[in-house]
C-alpha cells in the first residue's frame, strides 16, 4: 500500500451507510490506522445489514454510532462533537438514499444529522446499482451537492453484485485513501469553488471504424485538473479518449466526440471556474457513414462540417463561470494567434504553447504564454519557461487561486 503522510495522526469520521460494498469500509478502516488516521465510525441501519458494529469497532478500535435517540452516546459524543472532533468526513458507501437526504437537508438519523452539522470536508463515494446512479434524480442530487463543496470520489465502472454492469462500484480503498489525503493536504484556498476542466482529444468518427482526432494525451488536463483539487476545489474533468488514469479526488466524466464534450459541459455548469485544456476537433464530418468505408477504385471525398467551439460557448454562456480559461495550440504567430483568440473567444485568461515540430503534446513538458485580460481591455502577457506539466498546472492553480483571493480582499 502506498505511504500517505497526510493522514498520519488526522481524525476521520467514517459513515458507512446501506449497500453490499459496506464490506471495503471494513479494509478502508484497517488501512487509515496503518496511516496513522484516528478512525470514528457511524453505522446506519443500512450499514448495519452488511457489516456489524462489532466488526468496525474491532478494526477502529473505537466505539461504533448507531443511534441517534442513545442518551450515553450523547453525554459520551454527541453528534455535534462527533463531527467537531473530526478533520474530516468520508461517506462510504454513500448510498442513493444518503445522497438523496444530504442534497434535500433530511436529518432523520445519526448519520444525516451529524452530515447536516458538519463544518469539515466531506468525501462521498458513491455506490448503487447503475440505473439508480444515472437516473436523474441521483445525478441533480450530486450536481447539487458538488456545488456546495462536497467532493466525490467514483463511482467506477464494472461488474455489479446484482449481475448487473456499468457505472455504481464504489471507489476501490486506494482510490478513496488517496483522494482523503488530497483532501486534508490542500491549503483550502479554492475551497467551495467548482471548478470544470476539460482535458484530451475529440474523436469524430468517419465510420465504424475510423475516426479524425489529434495527438493530444491528456496529461496537461489532467495535472491541472489534480492541481485545482489539491487547492481544495471541487473538480468535474472532462475528458476525451487518453491512455492515463483519471486523477485521485476528481469527478472524471468521459467523452468522445466535441458535441459531447459541450453537452456535459453545459451540463456540469454552474461552475466558478472553466479551464478548456482539451484540444477538440475543430471540423467532424458531415455525414457519418453507417457501413465501413470499403477501399477500391478513387479515394471517397469526405465533407466536413464545423464543431461547436466550445470554449466561446461557455465564456458566453448565460452560466458564465466567472473565470474562464483557455489553452491555444499554435504552429506559428503564437502572440498574434493568442491575442485574437483571447479576444474572439471572450476568455479571460488563456496559455498559448506552440505546438511545432511535435512539441506539447504527448511529452512531459510544456512552455506558454500566460495572457490575461484586463476588465479595461488590456492585456498583460507573462512567459512561463519550459517546465513539467505537472509544475505548470500548479502554477496556473495558484495563480487561479491568487484571483479569487484577491476577490475576497
């Protein structure tokens, strides 16, 4: 198991609420006292037809919650001082109807009054059959609670214990140690703010088989997109096609094509924050053939049409976050191509790197222009040197942060 030195000697409340992956609770527990994270755990009535309060207390080595209504456990540890006590929340599993009573407000048991009194951070992990996860009353559910600060973590894709497959696996124990400890090792500056990143290529299919789409890999996306939530912000990726895992404590929603990027962006909106990382497509084609494309005789002539933009759509968006940033890929005439971006697109911020001779994508480095706009019209222009793209994200992260600081001031 990998080390995480931030959960050395925090204090977790751990709610564990109905569903048969209660039982990764019982491992996530031994695995945070090997960290050194002091574990208090509630057990719903739910939870409790999975897992037994004697289990989790055997593997907390502390008293198990149930009940709201115990006279002892409130001269002991009320739920006001159990979530006081805490540095931090997590809900796993957190089932449909656990999500249901946080978005609404409920307060009906331990668990969902000690949730409704909490002034910590709170980690959720999902995990319910995968209807239940897309119906839309569970995903307004989480949209709703993602803006006001919760974060999420999974669910994940795959075979479900009612012979069913799809999204609705709870986060596997890794995944949730790793996203507690971004957690508790972010400074808080962008706490409360959702933040939507878009990151990868667009694939347009031409047929069933083929499809046009760019080199781009994701990495910058995504870096930046961990780089927001380390600063405590609550982060929606969307993301096309790549090869590289989703980041620990995002919200990674998977895409293909540029008008499904748009739509699950116009539908992850409102968000305080956009970053449009991702290089979509600018042209699909016209028509998509049904049949492969059979080779013989002339090569086919292909008709494309444009692609939505879908960084212009947002920066106008009636939704309009109220920091938007863009990236511009550029072969030549970066500073001229990046100001007439900036300006087209209506963007705030944007980072021009230029793209020739195969530079960016797909390495491990990135050097840009960081342009921004002024509210006057002016604008200032800063060359960031070549770097890792991993120290470029957490440069942008600050300074994204900086603005909201000085926001507040």
């Amino acid at each position: 198991m990998e080390k995480f030195p931030h959960l050395a000697g925090q204090n977790i409340l751990l709610v564990i609420s109905g569903g048969i992956a209660a039982y990764k609770a019982l491992d996530l527990i031994r695995r945070l006292r090997e960290q050194g994270a002091q574990v208090r755990c509630i057990l719903t009535k739910g939870g409790q037809q999975f897992v037994t309060p004697l289990a989790v207390a055997a593997l907390s080595e502390a008293k198990v919650y149930t009940d709201l209504w115990s006279l002892t456990d409130e001269q002991e540890m009320g739920h006001i001082r159990l979530v006081r006590a805490a540095d931090m929340i997590a809900v796993a599993p957190a089932s449909a109807n656990m999500i249901a009573k946080l978005a609404h407000g409920l307060a009906d048991d331990l668990a969902s009054t000690a949730l409704l009194a909490a002034d910590r951070p709170i980690l959720l992990a999902p995990a319910m059959n995968p209807a239940m996860w897309s119906n839309p009353a569970t995903q307004q559910n989480i949209a709703l609670l993602r803006q006001r600060g919760f974060h999420i973590a999974g669910p994940a894709m795959g075979d479900m214990a009612c012979g069913e497959f799809g999204a609705g696996r709870m986060a596997e124990v890794p995944d949730l140690m790793a996203a507690l400890a971004q957690i508790l090792a972010r400074p808080g500056t962008l706490s409360g703010r959702h933040t939507i990143v878009t990151s990868g290529p667009t694939r347009e299919p031409l047929d069933p088989v083929r499809f046009i789409s760019n080199y781009s890999s994701g990495k910058q996306g995504h870096a930046i997109a961990a780089a927001l939530a380390k600063r405590g912000a609550s982060v929606t990726l969307i993301s096309g096609p790549v090869a590289i895992p989703d980041p620990a404590g995002v919200n990674t929603l998977h895409v293909e094509t540029a008008a499904q990027m748009l739509a699950t962006c116009e539908r992850a909106l409102p968000a305080d924050i956009f970053v449009g990382c991702a290089a979509v497509a600018d042209w699909r084609a016209a028509e998509i053939q049904p049949q492969k494309i059979k080779k013989g005789g002339a090569a086919p002539t292909l008709k494309f049409a444009a692609n939505p933009d879908i960084l212009a759509v947002v920066a106008n968006h009636p939704q309009r976050p109220a920091l938007v940033v863009g990236f511009a890929a550029e072969s030549e005439n970066l500073w001229a191509n990046a100001t007439e971006k900036l300006a087209r697109k209506n963007c705030d911020w944007l980072l021009a790197n230029d793209i020739s001779g195969g530079k960016v994508f797909g390495g491990g480095t990135n050097a840009v222009l960081f342009l921004r706009k002024a509210e006057d019209g002016a604008i200032t222009v800063e060359d960031w040197p070549q770097q890792s793209k991993n120290d470029l994200a957490a440069q942008l992260a600050d300074n994204i942060a900086g603005y909201f600081g000085s926001q507040k001031a």
